[in-house]
C-alpha cells in the first residue's frame, strides 16, 4: 500500500497535549493519509477492544503490552505497536516476535528535557524551594530548616552514560561538582568530559553527595538501588530518579528516609505508577500505601512522570512516532526506531 494510506491507528492514554502535539505534525501533507483514533483510556486487557477496525496502536509508557494484551490486539487485526516512549520494559518482545507484529520506538526524543528535570529536582530538594514556596503562600517568611549546601565542590554520582546521563553529568560539571560515571559501555563523550571520573558502581555509590539514575530497567538493573547499598551510601546522600521506577526497592528507600541516612529523594518515576501516575485521584483518593507513606517526608519530591514534557520533546515524539508508523505503511521501518 501506499505510505501510510488508510492506515488507522488508536492513539490509548491520550492527554491534551498528546493531541496537540501530534494534531500540529499530522497537519504535514506527508502525513495526510495517517488516521488517529484518540482514546483517552489507558491500553489493558479489557481495553484493548477500542482498537477495534485499526491496523496500529500508539502506547506509552504505563499502558500494558503484556503478551495477554499483544494476543488481544494481534486477534483484532492489529500488526503495529508504535511506542511514543524511549523505554519499552512493559512489552512482551518475544510475543510481539511470535505473532509477527512491528515494534517501534522513540529511541530519542530530548535528553536535555529529562536531564533538565532532574537538575530541577535537585535545587528543588537542596534549597527546600518546595517547602520555602508554601511558607510564603501562608506569610510564613522564616528561614529556620531551610539550609541547603552548594552543589559546587560536591561529588555527583551518574549511573548511565546514555543521552540523557551524559548531558546531566554535562549539567553537573557546569555547577562545579565533581563527576563519577558509571556505565558498563560508558558513551565516548562521557569518557572524554573534563570533570568526569569512570569508576566502578560500588564506589561511586560510597563516595557520592548526590546520586542520579539514568538506566534502563532490565532483569539486571531492577531494584539496582536496594537496602544494601542504600545503607552503604554517604549520610545525607541525595537520590535522584527520573529513568525507571523499579531501578528502585521503594519500601528499602522509606527505611533509609525513616532512619536519616538519606537527605533526600527525588522521583519522577514510581514502581508501581501504573494506573496512578497520569491520572487525577484528587477525587478517588490513594490506594497505595507505599506511595502515600513516601508523600508524608518533606525530604521526598514527586512529580508524576513529568521529565519528558516540554514543547521539543513532544514534537519530536510526534514526529518519530508518526514517521514510523509512515514507514511500516511503506513496508520498512528504520533500524535505530524498530524493535521488532
């Protein structure tokens, strides 16, 4: 068939500014054979249904792509999965190889927005910005517990040396803080950056002030940060995730929070985020009891998967998203995108 002729793809968990973003590039002539089906319900096995008549599906990162919801859509005829995300721990590869179905991704969408965020967490964390804001909104304008430190001079851990690490360390170096990276194949700028120190894991987790996730979730890196080595980490230490929330064992981190041996954490992620993250539960309230234990520090800074959203990186999603499904309806799907 013709490229992207009558190719007919349901867009799940679609937000505002999904449709922004992805409305402004399918305007392109290019792109004028394309047919999105905005669905506003998050992809799961009784969900699935909705994709009903379309030839492809656009996830993200919470909707499920088990191998039961693969079988489900693969059944309704559909033969594409369009990933508007970097990661793609939450698909069933080896169904999707299985059944035949093409997988793409986002493989990269801007490192600067994910890495940006979590400098924000951080001088967010250190300089109690958060709790400072509230104080003023009551006319409360002392100071008292409110005493951060310079990040100059400190020593800034950096697990993964990807974009997105490398342009954080990048980030680091320009406040003056001393770098340690680790990365089983450290990037080449990385290994070149005025700075930056290549160590092993376990001694950047003992020597670091600061310390950033930037990993992919596998088998290997799940609960990477756990109570051993959270025990092992400076007191004080400040932990930052905004990759994966499993990279972290959350129940070890309240300990560590509860006992003072860590000064702070900053999470854009959550491991079990699905179903809350993106959602409003202002009206419900909140089920879980490990998360609602985490919003009780005033050490401790959520922001609900948040790091990828900016202007730029939306564009560029909807453009990488959209070329992909372009290229599978001309029957090839570029190497660095296609998974499957």
């Amino acid at each position: 068939m013709a490229p992207g002729s009558g190719l007919k793809t349901a867009f799940f968990s679609a937000k505002a500014y999904d449709r922004q973003s992805f409305s402004a590039v399918l305007g392109q002539p290019q792109f004028s054979g394309l047919e999105m089906v905005w669905l506003e319900a998050r992809l799961n096995a009784e969900t699935a249904v909705l994709a009903t008549g379309c030839t492809a599906v656009c996830a993200f990162v919470n909707d499920d792509l088990s191998a039961s919801v693969v079988e489900r859509l693969h059944a309704l005829g559909v033969s594409m999965l369009a990933l508007r995300s970097a990661g793609f721990n939450h698909v069933d590869l080896a169904t999707c190889r299985r059944l035949g179905l093409a997988v793409a991704r986002v493989p990269a969408y801007s490192p600067y927005a994910v890495a940006e965020h979590t400098a924000c967490l951080l001088l967010t964390l250190n300089r109690h910005v958060h709790r400072a804001w509230q104080r003023v909104r009551d006319l409360n304008f002392s100071l008292d517990g409110l005493t951060g430190f310079d990040v100059h001079g400190k020593t800034v851990g950096v697990i993964g040396t990807g974009r997105i690490g490398t342009v954080f360390a990048r980030i680091m170096t320009g406040f003056g803080a001393r770098v340690l990276a680790y990365d089983p194949q450290p990037s080449a700028e990385v290994q070149s950056m005025a700075g930056v120190s290549l160590t092993a894991l376990e001694d950047l987790i003992v020597q670091s002030d600061i310390i950033s996730l930037h990993c992919p979730l596998t088998e290997q890196t799940r609960h990477l940060i756990n109570a051993d080595r959270l025990s092992r980490m400076k007191p004080g230490v400040i932990l930052l995730n905004t990759s994966r929330g499993r990279l972290v064992d959350t129940k070890a981190l309240i300990q560590g929070l509860k006992a003072g041996r860590i000064g702070g954490a900053g999470l854009d992620v959550y491991e079990e985020e699905e179903g809350i993250f993106f959602a409003d539960c202002s009206e419900s309230g909140l089920q879980d009891d490990v998360l609602a234990r985490l919003l009780t520090f005033p050490n401790v800074l959520i922001t609900s998967h948040q790091a990828f959203l900016t202007h730029e990186a939306l564009h560029n999603i909807a453009a990488r998203t959209l070329q992909s499904l372009l290229e599978f309806g001309a029957g090839k799907i570029s190497a660095e995108a296609q998974l499957v």
